[in-house]
C-alpha cells in the first residue's frame, strides 16, 4: 500500500503498480521457487518468466551464487573457516545432502544454506552443459571472494577485480547459459562481464550507510582518499562538497559502462532473455539518475519508487524502448547538472552522459540506413506489381 502513497504525485506509476498486481501470474510452488522468492530481491520474477529451457538452470544458478554470497557476507563466520569453504564451495553442489549452519542468527539469507540439500537435489537433476557452467563460475567466484577476504578494495583495479568476481562472473556465466540452451548465439564475454560491474557497482554505491555500519566498505580507497582520510567523515556536514564529489565520480565510472551494456543487449534475439537482462538495468540506471549528487545516499539507504520500479518493468519490452529510456535518463543527468553550481566532478559525469547519447544516436543511424534499404526494396516491389497490373491488362 505504501507503494501507492509514494507514487501520488506520479499517476503513470499508480497504473502500472495496479496492472502489474493484477497480471502477476503465480509461478508453481515448487521448492526452488519458494527459496528464490525469500532470498531475491528483485530476481525472483524475472527469472521465473525465462524461457522454459534455461529458467531452472538460472534459478539454480542463482541460488547456488545466493549461498556463496551468504557465506562471503557473514562477518560472523571467522575468517579461517570461511576462505577455505568460498575455495571448495563448487565441489559442495555435487555432495548430495549437505547443508550449512554456521551463518549468525542475523544472516537473513541463512535458510537457503539450510535447505542447500534441495538445491543440490535440483542442480544434479539438470543438463551436464549447464551444471559445468554453474560449477565453474562458482569456482571462480568463491575463490576471488576468498582473496578479498583478507585484502581490501583499494585502488580502482581492485575494485574492478572484485567486481568481476561477484558480478561480471554472474554475466558472463549466463551468457554461456544462452549460448548453450541455443536461445542466443556467441556473444561478447567483455559486454557480459561489464554488465555484471554496472550492476554491482549501482549496488555498491547504494550500501554505502549500511556497509560502513556493518564495519566495511567497498568504495575503492583511491577515489576517497582523494576527499577525506575516512571515509566515515563523508556523513559530516561539513565534508558535504567532498562526499558529492566523490560519489559523482564513481556515479560516472558506472555511467561509463553504459555504452558495452547496450552494445550486449542489441545483439540480444530471444525476448525472454532480453527482458531478462534488460530489468536489472533499467532499474541501475534509475538508480544512479537518482543517486547522482543526492546527499542522501551518504545519511540513510536512497531506492527508487516502488512504482517506478514497477512502471519500467512494464513498459522495457523491446530494445527501442531501452534506447528511448535511456536516452531520456542521460539528458535528464545533464539537465540536473547543469543547475548544480560548483564542479563536483560534473564534468565526468556529463561526458559519460554524452558518450551514452552518442552511442543510442549512431545505432539510429544505423538503423535508418537498413530502414532506406526496405524502402527501396518496397519502391521495386510496388513497381513490378503494377508492371504486372499494368501488363495484364
Ligand atoms: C543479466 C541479468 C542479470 C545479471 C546479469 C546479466 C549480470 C550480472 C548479474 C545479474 C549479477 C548482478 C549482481 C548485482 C547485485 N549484487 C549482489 O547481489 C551482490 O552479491 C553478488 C554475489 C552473488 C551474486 C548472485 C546473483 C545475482 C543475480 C543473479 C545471479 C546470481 C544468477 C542469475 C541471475 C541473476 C551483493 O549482495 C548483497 C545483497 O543484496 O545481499 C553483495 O554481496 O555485494
Ligand atoms: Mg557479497
């Protein structure tokens, strides 16, 4: 209900919220489907309105990377027993019947690594081709969380290295998924690993308050200390033009990704998949549209409406509706910058924008020349039919 109060002055969104609640089709009760409702936040539909052929593997897939990411998380768990289990977690889904109970009580996720023994159950069930893929992303994963254990996000490479292994793996894991099910064919692993950092990137700027209160923070060092020695002195009122510039800057260093993201997505031909991918995005976008020189990300958590989160969900059924969308968001940025006064690292962030229209303009012109082409073809076609007429007569 309190969707609703906050979408008030935002009658589109009040639309989409009652037309979404009304079209939510109730997927199976399965087991499967009832850990992804409780451990996803914004996944668990998606996935489930995949095409059938790749929808368990990704729910497993997830779920096997969710009790990953539920061991890395739990700053409860000491350190020596938790980098040798992140190691050897890719050998655990193939132990019929193993579960894990270490979590602390406050571990939100923890039920799912009770009941891994279903999930394993589940992942032994699917094609080889698809449990290898899961298996070795998982691998991979669990080891680059193992090494961050004990090393922190300082400079811009680590925090693109750990980015990579939390999310970029995530992409570039599904990617194969795809291409194995034959729902999309090759695509680029670079575009699919940079999706993967667009998206935890968003994420990691949204954590700020709640991360340095659990005692960590994963803003790389080499861009605040560039503002202040610590980072908890961003929440100080005085520090208000340090702490929006620096999170202006690593909003532009997400914006820079936007261009290899819309390069993966339009080479995408499955819709199933493309709304899929598509999703996460929109929402990321939003989001950084929103957090870009907010002060608020620094004094409590920011998300966007529930009912814009709604009305983008709907209205992203194509990639031309990305691209407009897009479009919009990238001038909408400008616009609030241009009515900030001081620099902030504007500068940055308006380039990024402008090199994201740059990129949506010349994929139009591309398209406009293929669309002249059918129009030539249309002129030849008429032409020979009333040649025909014309002969017949
Ligand atoms: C297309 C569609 C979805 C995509 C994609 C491409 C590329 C990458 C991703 C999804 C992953 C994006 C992750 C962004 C949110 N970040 C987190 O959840 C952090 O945990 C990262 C490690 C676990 C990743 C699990 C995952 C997530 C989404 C999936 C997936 C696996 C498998 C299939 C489909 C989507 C974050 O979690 C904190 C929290 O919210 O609890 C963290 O620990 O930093
Ligand atoms: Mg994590």
């Amino acid at each position: 209900m309190s969707a609703i109060y906050q979408s008030i002055l935002h009658p589109s969104e009040i639309y989409s919220l009652v037309k979404y609640k009304l079209l939510d089709e109730k997927p199976e009760k399965t087991r499967l489907n009832h850990l992804l409702n409780i451990t996803s936040r914004s996944f668990a539909r998606v996935i489930q309105s995949l095409d059938p052929e790749i929808r368990q593997a990704v729910c497993i897939f997830y779920l096997v990377l969710r009790g990953l990411d539920t061991v890395e998380d739990d700053m409860t768990i000491p350190k020596e027993e938790k980098i040798p289990l992140l190691r050897v977690f890719h050998e655990k889904i193939y132990e019929k019947g193993y579960c894990y109970y270490g979590n602390g009580p406050n571990e939100k996720d923890a039920v799912l690594l009770h009941s891994f023994d279903h999930v394993i159950e589940e992942f032994l069930k699917l094609k080889p081709k698809y449990q290898k893929v899961i298996a070795d992303i998982t691998k991979r994963m669990g080891n680059g969380m193992a090494d961050f254990i004990t090393k922190k996000v300082e400079t811009m490479q680590d925090y693109n290295l750990y980015t990579h292994y939390v999310a970029g793996l995530v992409g570039i894991g599904l990617t194969e998924l795809f291409k194995e099910s034959n729902l999309e064919k090759e695509l680029d692993l670079d575009q699919a690993n940079e999706m993967g950092l667009f998206l935890q990137k968003t994420n990691i700027l949204k954590d700020f308050v709640t991360d340095l209160e659990e005692g960590r923070l994963f803003w790389p060092k080499q861009v605040w200390e560039q503002y202040v020695n610590d980072p908890k002195d961003f929440v100080l009122p005085e520090n208000r033009e340090k702490a929006l510039s620096c999170l202006n800057d690593l909003v532009a260093d997400a914006l820079e990704l936007v261009p290899s993201c819309l390069s993966y997505m339009s080479k995408l031909e499955n819709k199933s998949v493309f709304h899929f991918c598509a999703i996460p995005q929109v929402m990321a976008i939003a989001t950084l549209v929103l957090f870009f020189n907010n002060y608020s990300v620094f004094e409590k958590s920011v998300k966007i409406r529930r009912g814009l989160a709604v009305k983008l969900i709907t209205e992203i059924t194509d990639f031309e509706k990305m691209k407009q969308l897009y479009y919009d968001y990238a001038l909408e940025i400008n616009e609030k910058a241009r009515n900030v006064d001081g620099e902030y690292n504007i500068g940055r962030v308006t380039e990024a924008c402008a090199n994201i229209v740059r990129w949506i303009r010349a994929d139009d012109q591309r398209k406009q020349v293929t669309r002249k082409t059918t129009g030539y073809v249309y002129y030849i076609l008429l032409f020979m039919v009333l040649a025909v007429v014309f002969i017949s007569q």
